[in-house]
C-alpha cells in the first residue's frame, strides 16, 4: 500500500529557511555589489539561500521525522548533517554563478561595451547654445568617472569631423590626464554641422585593428541638424550592433532632435533630450551607466535587453533548475531517492513560478525590486516544502532501505519502530 504524507512543521521550517535566506541574501546584495564580480555574488546569494530552506527542513525532520520515520533519525542523521553543505551551499551555489555567467555573458551581446566613442558637435552654433562650454566639461567628467578597464576616443565635428582622441586604454591614470588635457584644450566652435562625417570617422576608429576597440558604442551630442544619408551611413553600425546614444536639445532644432532619435533608434541606442547644457554631465552619466549595466538574475534588466524575450525565457528556466536542484538537494541530505524525485519536481514548479513573478515584477516595475525577490523565495521555499504530499512511501512491513543513495540498509525491519517504514534509502 502506498501512502502520500505532508509534513507541516517541515513546510513552516522551509518557509522560514527562505526568509533567513532572503535576508542575508539582500545583506550581501547591498554590501558587496559592485566589489565582488556578480557571478560570484548571485552564487554566493544563492547558495546561502539554499543552505538555510536545507538546513531548517533537516531541522524539521529531526523534529518531526514524518518522511523518512523515526528509523532515520535514530540511525542516518549523522550523514544527512555531513551532506548539508555539500549538498545545498555547494551545489547550488556553483549552479548559481554558472547561470550568472551564462545569463551575463558577453557572446550573448550584453548591453555593455568596453569601447566608447564620443562625437562632440563644435559647430558655430554651440557659441551660443553652450558659451560656458559645458559640452568638453561633461566628457570631461565622465571620463574621469569611467572604469579602469573601458577604452575611450573622441571626435570633434563641424564642417568635417577629426579625431581628438584616439582609441586608449584609460588604465593608465597618465593615459586619463593626457585624455582630459585634450578636452580642456579643444578647438572653438565654428562652422557647420557634419553629422555623417563624424558617424564615419568613428567607424573608421573602431574597425581599425590596430585602434584595440572591442565592443564599442557610440555617444553622439549635437544641437543642429545637418542632411545624413541614413542608407549609407547607419547599415555598418546595424551589422555590427554598434548602437549609438545620442542626445540633443529639442529647444534649439526640432529637425535635428528627430534626426538624432532616428539615428538612435535605427542603431540600438537611446535618444536623450537636455534643456541647456548644464544637464549634460549628468546625460552622459545616464548613458554610462547603461552602457555599463550587466544582467543579472536577481535583479532587473536595462537598457536594450530589457524587453528582450530571450533573456525572459532564460531567466525563467535557470531560475526553474535551480529549484529543481534545491529539491534533488533534500533529496541527497535525507539520502532517499523518493524525496530527491518529489522535490526535484516541486522545486521545478517552484522555479517556474518564481521566475515568472521576478521577470514579470522586473518589467512592471510596481514593486521594489528586494520586495520581488522575497516573494520569489519564499515561493521557492514553500512550494518545494508542499510537494512533501506527493512523497511514496511503503506501507508498514516493506523493506525501508530500498532506494538509499548511500547503498546503505536500515537494521532488520522487525527491530525498527513502526514510524521506520516511512523511509527508502538509496540501494
């Protein structure tokens, strides 16, 4: 006879597993992002996460041995206490920062670049749009800002377009200074807008080998309009998914903002209107960041991944192992195939719906960002914990150690307790 059993005080442990999961987790969300690489930090996130609902349902069961009987507990739960951290910290843990590096990787075309170009307008119309000459200062302070490991060139444009800068490394602080020395120094402005010789003059820069431009992308400022044949100019940057952020003032020239939204559009980038100049530090700072912006499983994509369903279907499914995996995870510290398959199941279900909720919170953005992830754990946790009512067992009299990972067998029947039927061992 089969019996199908749920355990309560293991489906309340689970769920408070998973809120001191969560809690420690987002300690090190907040103290750590940003120092440690984020492969590391979603494995380390997530391998915690899974010690602790581990942890608790062994707890639960030392308690309360409604799955495994009262045989486990008095002879095998010195090896389930071996198997926890291997099992949970571990393995979910290196599950976690292998998915992080998938889901981040750069060979599935991040968001991120480590190359920027700057096209900067010195047309004579800027000596009275920007006459306190904010444009070079707010290069300026964004390449100050930016990391150690991008590269950076800049081309000034007017009736033709010349290279201030060229492609280099800014790990060099000598490197960074002589960058900004250059922009302190530029030409005054004068002459016309020549919008298609800068867009060419930068993609010269970037498909020279020798210029070390690797992913590379495209910052284009501009408060005129100037004839660019769109068919020539733009198809080089589609092919090779160089996406050109621009940003205009649509107070100046309604023709030029919405050459500079298509010429955006068409490439990937984004579009960014400024009142004065004086918001230019901080436009440039916006579109860094993006640029800058890595996936990660936990928290929401920006820029143009966002609503990119591939990364929605990848989210889902790696979310779904993982839960899959925290199940066969109980599984192997409670050293009983049964479990292991109940669980895996449950934790998949677990998975799905705890990916839908982070992906379809990260898009509506109508709940913090900490506030999705709660409810994700705790759905992981206590929907895994539910599919305890699926678990087999045998009915009192059947042998209680078949199905034992740990090829090892329960003592004769008759000299185990009545609640020792409840478990199959690995065999």
């Amino acid at each position: 006879m089969i019996q199908k059993r749920i355990s309560v005080p293991l489906v309340m442990s689970s769920l408070f597993g998973g809120l001191v999961g969560f809690g420690i987790g987002e300690i090190l969300l907040h103290r750590l992002s940003g120092e440690l690489a984020e492969w590391l930090l979603v494995g380390l996130y997530i391998g915690q996460f899974a010690f602790f609902v581990g942890l608790f349902c062994l707890i639960a069961e030392m308690i309360s041995p409604k799955l495994n009987g009262m045989g486990w507990r008095q002879r095998y739960a010195g090896f389930s206490w071996k198997m926890l951290v291997p099992a949970t910290f571990v393995m979910l843990g290196i599950a976690g920062l292998l998915f992080q590096l998938l889901y981040g990787s750069t060979f599935q075309r991040a968001a991120g670049s480590d190359s920027i170009v700057m096209l900067l307008d010195t047309s004579g119309s800027m000596r009275d749009t920007d006459p306190d000459d904010q444009l070079f200062a707010a290069a300026a302070d964004l390449i100050g800002r930016m990391d150690h490991d991008m590269r950076v060139a800049v081309i000034t444009f007017q009736d033709d377009a010349r290279v201030l800068q060229p492609m280099v490394s800014l790990g060099d602080p000598a490197a960074r200074e002589a960058v900004l020395q250059k922009l302190r120094d530029h030409e005054a402005p004068g002459g016309g807008t020549n919008i298609e010789a800068a867009l060419q003059r930068a993609l010269e820069l970037v498909q020279d080998p020798a210029s070390g431009a690797g992913n590379s992308t495209v910052v284009l400022m501009s408060d005129g309009y100037s004839s660019v044949n769109m068919g020539r100019a733009l198809p080089p940057y589609q092919e090779q998914q160089i996406p050109i952020h621009t940003v205009g003032m649509s107070q100046v020239s309604a023709d030029g903002t919405n050459l500079l939204k298509q010429i955006a559009a068409e490439t990937g980038g984004t579009y960014t209107d400024v009142v004065n100049t004086q918001q230019l530090s901080a436009a440039f700072g916006q579109i860094y960041e993006l640029n800058r912006q890595e996936r990660n499983l936990l928290t929401e994509r920006t820029g143009a991944d966002s609503g990119r369903m591939l990364y929605a279907v990848e989210r889902v499914a790696f979310v779904t192992v993982i839960g899959a995996l925290l199940g066969l995870a109980l599984g192997l510290i409670f050293d009983n195939k049964f479990i292991a398959k109940s669980f895996s199941i449950g934790g998949a279900v677990a998975g799905v719906l705890a990916g839908l909720v982070l992906e379809a919170g990260f898009a509506s953005a109508a709940l913090p960002d900490f506030v999705l992830r709660m409810l994700a754990d705790l759905l992981l946790a206590l929907v895994l914990a539910l599919w305890s009512v699926s678990v087999s067992a045998p009915a009192s009299g059947q042998a209680s150690d078949r199905g034992s990972f740990s090829r090892r067998r329960y003592a004769p029947a008759q000299s185990l307790d009545a609640g020792s039927s409840g478990s199959k061992r690995f065999h």
